[in-house]
C-alpha cells in the first residue's frame, strides 16, 4: 500500500468539502450540465483530473489526483451521492486505469512534452520520443515494470507533491537536489507564446508601452517552451525591464521565471553547447532584472528554492548567509569602495553536469554593484567567503574552482585550488574558514565551486551511460 502525501489528502478532503457544498444547493441545480460544470471548475482550481460518464441515467464521476484513482462519486437521480472508497493502492489502480500514451508519431510539440513518458528531440520538423532521463518523466507508470512502453531503469518514488518527479534510476532512493522539477503553476495558459489576455509573445518585444502588458509575462509557460520560445520571451522580459524593477511587481513573479528558465535549459535535450550557452547570456540577463528589483524591495533578502536560492544585500550590511540543506556560505567584507549592492544566487551543479563522488557546494554566483547598476570589482568590494558543510565527514583537504557562468566551452574540471586552514574537527560541523575571494581568475560575476574529491570528466568519468550528465555536462 502506498501512503499518500499530506497534500494529496489536503487536496482529496478539499475537493469533497466542495463537492457536499454542491448537494446542499441540489435545489438550484437542474441538470447534469450543470452538475458537470461546476465540478469541472473545482477540479481546475484543485488540480484534480476527472473521469466521467452517465450510465442508465446515473453521473458517475472518478476522481484522480496525481494519478491516484482517490474515490467515486455516484450522483443518483440528481438527488444523492455516494463516496465508495474504492483502493489506495498506487500500483494496481495505475495499472487498471492508464496505459502509456503513444509518443512516436505526435507532431505537436506542446502535446507530446505534457503526455508525461515522452521528449521532444527536435523542434523544426516535430520528433517526439520516449524519455530519456528518468527524473523528467511525470507519468509514473511509466516506471512500472509491468506496463506496456516502460522505460527501462526507472523505478516510483513518492516525493512532495510541489514537484513533478515521479520516477529515479534503479538504486536511488531519493531524487538529486539538483534534479527537482517544479510544477506548472496553475495562473498560465498552457502556452509559451501566447499569453492569458491572448496576446502574442511577439508583441511584448516591440511594444513601446510594455506597462501594460507587465504582468502578462507571468502568464506565459515557459516550461513548455521550446527553446526559440524561450528565446522570445527571454526577450520579452528584457524589453520590459524598466516596469519589471517597479514596486508594481512582486520579486516572487520573477523568482518564479527565473527558476522555471534554468529548468527548462536543463531538461530540453534539444540543446548543444553553444545554444545553450547563447541561451544562458539572457537567463543570467533575467536574474540581473530579478536582483534590480530587489533594490527597492529590500535591503536584505534571502530566499531558498532548493535548486535556486537567492541572496540580496545592501553593501552597508556586510554579510550575507546563505544556508542550503548541505552547506552554508557566508560572505563578508569590512569596506567598499562605493555606495551599492551585493547579488548572490546559488545554482545546483548538476545543472550543468558537474558531479563528484564526494560533496560539492552549490555554484555559487557573485556580484556587487554600484547605486547606478554598473558593477564594482574585487579591488573595490574585497569580499571573504566561509564555507561550512552540513554532515562531518572527515574530507582531507576542500578545494575551491571557478567556472565561467556562460559555459561557452565545455568545462575542464581540474584539481581546482586548495583551500588552506580548513577545520576537521572529529565531531561537530567541519568548515573553511573566510578566504578572500581571489580576483585572478575573476571570481565575482562567474561562478564559483567547492568540493572534496575531484569533480568528474566527461569522458574518462562520465560515460554516454551516466544519464543525465553526460548530457548535461554537453560531454
């Protein structure tokens, strides 16, 4: 038997508390239609998929909810209802009630990506096939052994319902930090270029009153774009910057953009080393936008996405912590040069497939800023960093590595540099102590690293078997 999550009977209870509040106003229903409208309507605000029929005058309707056949309700005779509790079991109700969706042959790019077991491998002339990785797959029988199109080396997990993974590699148990998947959110349209208001994405690059389009952006999917999508609204976005970094606009809106970006670079197998990286120069343009808001938000701001995490800072504070479920970072400096703001934003490695046998840090991107948005160097804001790692592991030595935020090339993962004075005490949290940030190679505005053992190679270290790095890491 499988235990489902809190949320999932938070959402089951809801949706009955809805539906009894339906049979108490049966007075002023009058028909089926109506019957089947309103519960349509609650099953979009709830999340819930629905299964209808009408049998010998009888609305039956099954309820799912993440592919959990949850319960039945029989209205009868339009005058009563009756909840039949029919199974929990997550195995057999899958395999009664779906069969794997068919993904050669789909020409609709959008179609085949929200079928939940298929990718699209190509977008000029449509290819859509079966996934490749497992962590991207969001139709859980497809990791069933048992179903007819299974992929093989894909195993069920049960995960927080906010994500959408569903399926690991045989012999894991949990899904990889950097591999989460967040869900679509339910204030968009199902479309990458058009938005709630039926408005062209197009439109939102050229428009010379991009106010009044601001929040139409947040209504665009960017996790079903494909990347010349993408591209459009990367733009969009951009074209629209001087209303974005306004009051008007909740930072939340473009943490959600930001976030649902770099998913979308990682998961889209369509992507070569250097699209990718012609990509990146407008994501990394989206979170300058992001840190710009911040400004006048406030003066110091963290929040954590597990994946993503953002840290903000007027430089008159002169610390920033960063905490993460495996590290902690602080980052510190005693002066600077001009008045301004420090940016700091953690980004998960496996992003680019940057791996290690034992543990990394986060990529860890800095940047400070004057007042006027123009940026201040190491020699104008000298800045310390501290890295302390959560579990304590007795590592022999911690190095630190820069990688260019862009990855323009494909990177070299080298020994890195030793990071001296580090504390490795036999109990208790085992930290680096402040270092200054070297200003050769330039660390502020790249990306930075910190890990134990040597990251892998690709090639030597990571096979076109490893998936999904050998992808990620464009190898």
């Amino acid at each position: 038997m499988t235990i489902l999550t809190n949320n999932i009977y938070i959402q089951m209870l809801s949706f009955l508390l809805l539906c009894i509040i339906i049979i108490a106003q049966q007075k002023s229903i009058h028909s089926w239609k109506q019957i089947f409208n309103r519960l349509v309507l609650i099953a979009i605000i709830q999340h819930v998929n629905l299964g209808l029929d009408i049998v010998h005058g009888q609305l039956k309707v099954a309820i799912f909810i993440d592919k959990y056949l949850l319960l039945n309700i029989i209205y009868i005779n339009n005058q009563m209802m009756q909840f039949i509790i029919l199974s929990l079991s997550f195995v057999e109700i899958i395999k009664a009630a779906f069969t794997l969706q068919t993904c050669t042959g789909e020409t609709n790019a959008t179609l085949c990506m929200m079928k939940g077991n298929c990718e699209v491998t190509a977008y000029t002339t449509v290819t859509c096939a079966a996934i490749t990785d497992c962590y991207r797959i969001s139709e859980v029988q497809a990791c069933i052994a048992a179903t007819v199109g299974y992929i093989t080396g894909c195993v069920p997990i049960n995960i927080d319902y906010k994500y959408e993974n569903v399926c690991v590699k045989s012999g894991e148990t949990k899904v990889p930090n950097g591999l989460l998947r967040f869900r679509r959110q339910a204030n968009i349209t199902r479309s990458p270029d058009i938005t709630l208001s039926e408005t062209p994405v197009t439109i939102l690059t050229t428009t010379t009153t991009p106010q009044k389009y601001t929040y139409q952006l947040f209504t665009l999917d960017i996790l079903l774009a494909s990347p010349t999508q993408l591209s459009t609204i990367l733009d969009a976005f951009n074209h629209g910057i001087n209303q974005l970094i306004t009051d008007a606009v909740q930072p939340k809106f473009l943490e959600k953009a930001v976030i649902e970006t770099f998913q979308s670079i990682r998961d889209d197998v369509t992507y070569t080393l250097t699209t990718r990286s012609d990509q990146l120069i407008k994501a990394w343009d989206l979170v300058n936008i992001l840190f710009k808001r911040y400004e006048s938000y406030k003066a110091y701001y963290v929040q954590n996405y597990d994946f993503i995490n953002f840290g903000f800072s007027n430089l008159n504070r002169q610390k920033i912590v960063l905490t993460t479920k495996t590290y902690e970072i602080e980052i510190t400096w005693t002066s600077y040069a001009n008045n301004g703001y420090i940016y700091v934003m953690t980004l998960a490695p496996e992003q680019f497939g940057i791996i290690s046998v034992g543990q990394l840090s986060d990529l860890i991107w800095i940047k400070t800023v004057k007042i006027d948005g123009t940026a201040q160097t190491i020699t104008e804001v000298p800045i310390s960093i501290k890295y302390t790692w959560i579990d304590t592991t007795l590592y022999s030595t911690t190095f630190y590595q820069i990688f260019d935020k862009e990855f323009v090339a494909a990177y070299s993962p080298g020994a890195g540099t030793a990071v001296t004075g580090c504390q490795y005490p036999i109990t208790g949290t085992t930290y680096c102590p402040s270092f200054a940030i070297p200003a050769t190679p330039a660390a502020l505005d790249e990306l930075i690293i910190f890990h134990h053992n040597p990251i892998k190679a690709c090639n030597t270290d990571i096979s076109s078997t490893d998936k999904p790095y050998f992808r990620l890491a464009k190898c």
